[in-house]
C-alpha cells in the first residue's frame, strides 16, 4: 500500500490518497460549476424548478415521484 510499482511494464499504483493526487483546478472547476448552477436554480435564494428551462429539466432526474429523464428511464428498464 502507498507505491507504485511496476510489475512486468504495468504500473500498479497504490497510492493511498489518490483523490488528493489530483489537480486542484479540477476541484475548481467542479466547485464553481456547482455554485453557478445553484445560484442560477435558485435566483433570490427561491428554488425554481423551471421544466421548461433546458438547463434545470436537462439536470433533473426526478420530479414529484416520478422518474423525468428520459435516458434515466430507459436504463431503469434494463
């Protein structure tokens, strides 16, 4: 645990934080494109669940007990 190792020209890495081993703009990113999507759900501090925006029914999966994505759906099936 914790190498990396490299066993017949496979590199086997064994790193106990591999999280932690990524860039952090990454974790950036990911933050600010949370935050800009809640602030834009949510002008005024008001939730809207806007269906008909593209953006908020595109990022739903369900709504009222029911399933709305339609690929969500169709892999439900399965």
């Amino acid at each position: 645990a914790g190498e990396i190792v490299n066993h017949n020209d496979v590199l086997v890495d064994g790193s106990l934080n591999l999280p932690g081993t990524m860039p952090i703009h990454a974790s950036q990113l990911y933050a600010k494109n949370i935050t800009s999507f809640v602030t834009y759900m949510c002008p005024e501090g008001k939730i809207n669940l806007d269906m008909e925006d593209e953006i908020i029914s595109g990022a739903m999966f369900t709504h009222n007990g029911e399933i709305v994505n339609e690929m969500t759906k169709e892999a439900l099936k399965n």
